[in-house]
C-alpha cells in the first residue's frame, strides 16, 4: 500500500517524464545495452519529519533544595541542628529574621507542542545486482534484480516558544538566629566553615498561585542510520535515460538525543525570585525496521556513469525519547526525501 | 636548616607550691664548651629560691647538661655565683676538657623562684633579662650568640559569641612579656592538634603559617623532681603572629579552630618563640571591590565576591597613610562571597573596637 504512494509523491513527475522519453527514443529503435552491477553514491534530504513534546508534571523542589538556595547536610552531620552548607541568590530572601526560599512547578505542566524543522540531510550508498530480463517490448527490457544500500540521516530539530500560565509556588522560612547573613548571593560549601544557619523550618510556608511564563528551547539532535534491502527494476527509456524503482525493508538504528532548557519567570513576583533554569539531556538509541520505496530518474553521462534525481519514502515507527520532565515523540513514519547523485555501472 | 645559637628564656613553668621554674635554654651547635650568663629578675615581683640542672633526664635524645657532652661525662663545674646583686643570677656552666655539647635544643638550667604575688602578675612583672653571654669553644675561642626573652603564654577562654557567624571553635589567647625589654614579635606554635570523631584533622584555621617544628621540651615537676618530656618531634606545625610587645606587656590573640564535627573540643598546647614579624606584602594589583564593611558586636565584617585565588586583606587607621598593615593569613577564595571577620589579633594588630576608625583593602594576589 505504500509503493503506489511513493509513486504519487516522489516518483510521478520523473516516471511521465521517462515515458515520454522512453516513447520517443523506443522510435528510434536502438539496441539498449545495460551492465548487471551498479553502485549509487546519493545526498538525501529529508521532509515531514516532526516532532510533538510532551511536558509532564514538574516537581517543585522540596527542602532542603530550594528554587533559590538550599539548606543542605553539612559535614557535622548538621551537628546542633544547624549547617552551614547553605546558601541564597537574592537579598529579597531576608525577610523579618527569616531567610525565605521558595518551590514552585511549570506553567508548562502537561501541555505539548508539535514542531518540524525540515529538512535533514544524509547520504546513502548502495549498490544493485541485475539478476534479470523482461522483454517489455521489442527494443525495450525491463531489467530487474536486488540491492542494498547503507544509509544516514542527521536529525536536527529545534523549537523555542514561550508559554504564559501559573504556577504554584511554596514559600519555606529558615530562622536566621544572630548571624550577620552574608550578602546575596553566597553558597556555603560542605565542609565549610561558614556562618551557621538552623536546619529548622521557621514559620509555616505559605503557598500561593501566581502568574507565570515559561520560555521553553527543545533540541533534538542525532542520526538515524542503517540498511536497506530489496528489489529493484529498470526501464531504459533510450539511450542515456532510465527509470528505475525499487522497494523493500529498511532496518534503521536511531541515536538520538533530546534536551531542553526551561526558564520561567514570575511577573508579579515582588520578591524576584523565579524557579530556576530547568534543563536536562538524554540520549536513545534503537533499532526500527519498515519498508522504504525509491523512484529516480538516471541521465547517462557515459557508458558507465551517470547522474541521477529521485525519490524515497519511509515507513518507519515514531521514535519515544524522555529527558527530565519532557517526552518527544519523532514522526518518522511518513518520511519523504529528495534523492540525488552519481550511479555507475559494471 | 640549622637554627642559630640563641639563649633563652623559654617557658616558664608553675610548681605545686605557686613557684616560677624559669629555664634558660640553649640552641647549641654542637661547639660550645662553656657557657655564662647573667639571668636577671626583678626583685619586687620575684624573689630567688634554688636553681636545678637536668640530671634525672633518661631520654638519650633530650640528653641534658650533665650528659650532653661528646665525652658523655659529667660537667665539671656548675657554678652559681649566687646573687650577684639583687635580681641577677651569674651562671658558669664548663665541660671537661676537650668536650663540647651535641648540637640541638637543652636546658642549661631551671632557676626557681617564690612570686611576691600571684604566678601570673609575677610573670608579666618579672622583668626578665639574659645578660653578658659567654660562650666559648674547645680552643678557648668566643662564640656568637643571640638572647631572648620569650613571651608566655598565660591563659585561654573560649569564645561563643562568633561561634555561630563562622562555625569554628575560637579561643582568646592572652600571653605575657615577662622580659626586661621589648619583644618585635613571636610565633605561637599551636601542637596537639587531633582528629576529630569523623576523623578528620582539627585545623588551625586562622593560621599565619605553618613551621618546621624541630623539638619542644616540656618542663614539668612531679613530685618535686623537674623531668623533661618531648612533646612533638619533627614536623609542620601551624603557628599564630604575635606583633611586638613591649617589656611587662600583656597582648591577646584568637585561635580559630575548624572541626569537621562540631562537637569535638581542640585541646591545643601553645609554644611561643620570639620571632620578627613577616615582610609586609605589597600588591600592585588594583584593590578587590568590597561588597560591604560592617561594623557590629565589636568587630568588622568585610564581604566580597572571589573567585579560586589568593586574596590579601590590608587595614589601616589612616587611609591617607602609605603605610597598611596586612593581615595574614591570606584568604583564598573559593569562588563565592568570603564573608572576612577582623575580631582583633593574630588578623589585626588591634581588635577594631580599641580604634576610632578603621579602613580595609583587599588585594587578589
């Protein structure tokens, strides 16, 4: 059911154009020679290759790390309940004796966004072996046989959008006691020493809903490579062109990586301070297999060489990558590509 | 490297009864063949009772006086022409012929003495001098030597109200001149220092440095007989400035401790040695902004950003003056805000609540 899809997409234009080629020289009634080996060295570009990402649910920090700060274990143990490996960002946070810190999610929680960024590039090299002859006419054979190619594709899809919405943000309370706070910013270390900060939750947090908007910058980045075998057929249509068509199983391994980077702010926020930049990266790997099917159209530079332009088709699955709270999903299930380059023949 | 001949004063040392052991020591280079000297004292704060030379030592490497010598014998004369005059003590000390001390670190002698008042106001009044020091070798030929009086270290008090701005265990160390004469300063070698219940070393965090540490004698009585202990051998030990002191002058300085645990106590021991203050450090770089200069509960903080390097802190009463005083140790930063502390010596000369003003530069080396 694919085939004469790729028939109507790709190849339709070339195969009128070689039939009406093919009639005019099969006129002339020239004898068509044809070697049993060719190699095809082609670039590839390919289209209608998308992706949709999904953002699940953000889990705001909980203590004793903070959107802004933290208020960690420190090498005593936290000895005394107190530690000084703590730290804060904004001078905002010392409020009332108090250092405030603060966890919120993503306005972005469990929304997606669809998004293609065509095309991509590649190469391919294959090589046929005529195995046979069928007389279509008197002067024109329709010569067939199988190949296989090895085949590359760089995936690169990038997005960016920005997102309005809220977010639900908790408000944590550490008791300063009688330390003179260093100035904001400051990060206290593991094993210190440093001012001491007590590890006890002051005055209950307070949670509120506040206005928020994400910026959101996906990358999808890899390659997807591997090989194809199947039939192949050929119709002189004279002397120096010829149509070809092939078609089969496509084995294709995927190495793919998918990040992100996710910064939120909080317009009305009088404090100033948003949750921090959340970015992760993680990389797929996995084997696909699905049919492709090919149309090119071949002008014979010389005996044994010549240049060609087609098309391909891919049947493939779509491809599941998760990194941090994002899933994406690459359609590669209707992929089209432009085909061009050098065959010989021997 | 071989420490200089020096005669000195070292610690001074209280008996069961209230009494001063004063021991006059000796850097030998391993040439001396008789020694004399004039110890001094002031006769209102203290009054002379005996003398004592080592002689129940048993440890061969802290041999004494009496065993010191190449031919191991003992020594010949040990003469104390009594008193002088009021408040001076004229020792001779002669090995036999031919025999000369080993090189290394002795007592000479331990002169005992009743204080007119307590232990600790007779220490700081004790008025204390080396004079007229004779020192010859084998052939008779006179030898060069320096004298000093070292400054004691008197007492400790913990402080607790930095204890939660730095997390580290501070004390308040007070030491005594008890010399005659000025001292231009001391390194107080801080020993003892154990690991804490992690295991992990308890550091002197607000060290000046860190020194060879080549031999300490400790000078205890037991049961009234003076023996000589070692308390460390050779090895880094970490030392505190002390600036100058005038004769009879009391100066404090704070030992900042880090333990990882914060629970265990440093129980330090203090040797004093009177040593000239460092090179003042002269920067040509322009100075560090400074994020804020605090004044509060007696001391200054001073804050700024850092990155991975060496920063020199310099103060000064006067900031038309050329003439700034630098804090030491350096603070290396650790590429966040250094939140410094001058709570007075071994950082500062002065703690900054005795002054009127003072004004701060920060130098990244």
């Amino acid at each position: 059911m694919y085939f004469p899809l790729m028939l109507q997409r790709a190849g339709w234009a070339a195969f009128l154009l070689g039939a009406a080629a093919w009639a005019a020289e099969a006129q002339l009634g020239e004898e068509i020679e044809v070697s049993r080996n060719r190699v095809n060295f082609s670039a590839r570009f390919a289209f209608n290759v998308s992706a949709r990402v999904t953002s699940g649910p953000t889990s705001p920090n909980v203590p004793p790390i903070f959107d802004d700060g933290y208020v960690r274990t420190d090498a005593s143990g936290n000895f005394g309940g107190k530690t000084w490996y703590w730290g804060y960002d904004h001078k905002d946070q010392l409020v009332n004796g108090n250092l405030e810190f603060h966890a919120a999610n993503s306005p972005r929680d469990g929304t997606s966004e669809q998004f293609a960024d065509d095309p991509h590039a590649g190469f391919e090299i294959s090589y046929g072996r005529e195995l046979g002859r069928i007389a279509l006419s008197k002067h024109v054979p329709l010569i067939w046989g199988v190949s296989g190619s090895f085949s590359s594709l760089d995936l690169e899809l990038r997005h960016e959008d920005q997102v309005p919405g809220s977010v639900t943000r908790t408000t944590y309370r550490y008791p300063v006691g009688n330390i003179v706070v260093p100035l904001a910013p400051y990060q206290g270390s593991f094993y210190g020493p440093g001012p001491l900060l007590s590890t006890t939750l002051g005055p209950s947090g307070d949670t509120k809903v506040l206005p928020a908007v994400s910026d959101l910058a996906v990358s999808i980045s890899g390659l997807v490579y591997g090989l194809k075998v199947g039939p192949f057929a050929e119709v002189p249509l004279s002397k120096r062109l010829t149509i070809a068509l092939g078609g089969g199983l496509a084995a294709l391994n995927s190495d793919v990586k998918l990040s992100y980077t996710e910064t939120v702010t909080l317009p009305s926020d009088p404090d100033k301070s948003p949750p921090p930049v959340r970015s992760a990266s993680a990389s797929h790997g996995k084997w696909m297999v699905g049919f492709y099917g090919n149309a090119s159209l071949a002008f014979a530079l010389t005996d044994n060489s010549s240049v060609f332009l087609g098309g391909q088709y891919h049947h493939l699955d779509d491809l599941n990558l998760r990194a941090g709270t994002k899933s994406a999903v690459i359609g590669l299930g209707q992929v089209l590509e432009v085909t061009g380059g050098l065959r010989f023949t021997f | 490297m071989t420490p200089a001949r020096a005669l000195y004063v070292g610690a001074i040392a209280t008996n069961e009864q209230g009494w001063l052991q004063v021991p006059v020591c000796l850097v030998a280079q391993g040439d001396e063949a008789a020694i004399s000297f004039s110890l001094r004292f002031s006769t209102s704060a203290l009054a002379y009772t005996n003398y004592t030379v080592p002689v129940s030592d048993t440890n061969a490497v802290v041999t004494s006086l009496d065993t010191g010598g190449t031919t191991n014998g003992p020594i010949a004369a040990t003469n104390l022409t009594s008193q002088a005059s009021p408040g001076q003590l004229d020792f001779a000390l002669t090995l036999p012929s031919g025999s000369h001390l080993n090189a290394g670190l002795r007592t000479l002698v331990s002169a005992e003495f009743v204080p007119s008042t307590n232990a600790a106001d007779a220490i700081i009044a004790a008025g204390l001098a080396l004079d007229s020091p004779g020192l010859t070798n084998t052939a008779g030929t006179n030898l060069p030597v320096a004298t000093a009086v070292t400054p004691q270290y008197m007492s400790s008090v913990t402080l607790t109200n930095l204890a939660d701005q730095n997390g580290l265990f501070m004390s308040r160390l007070t030491f005594a001149n008890p010399g005659a004469t000025a001292v231009p300063g001391a390194w107080v070698m801080v020993l003892n220092l154990t690991n804490d219940s992690k295991g992990q070393p308890i550091t002197l965090y607000n060290a000046s440095g860190t020194t060879n540490h080549v031999l300490l004698l400790q000078l205890e009585f037991l049961g009234g007989t003076v023996v000589f202990s070692v308390l460390d051998v050779a090895g880094l030990v970490p030392y505190l400035q002390l600036g100058p002191m005038a004769a009879g002058a009391t100066a404090e300085l704070t030992a900042a401790f880090y333990v990882s645990d914060r629970q265990t106590v440093p129980t330090p021991q203090y040797e004093v040695v009177v040593m000239p203050p460092a090179a003042p450090v002269v920067s040509t770089n322009a100075p560090v902004f400074l994020d804020r200069v605090l004044f509060t509960n007696g001391v200054f903080f001073v804050e700024f950003l850092s990155t991975n390097a060496v920063y020199y802190i310099q103060y000064t009463d006067d900031p038309s003056s050329t003439n700034w005083s630098t804090s030491l140790p350096p603070i290396i930063g650790n590429g966040s805000r250094v939140q410094w502390i001058d709570d007075g010596p071994p950082r500062t000369a002065t703690p900054p609540s005795s002054q009127t003003n003072r004004f701060y530069r920060v130098y990244q080396q």
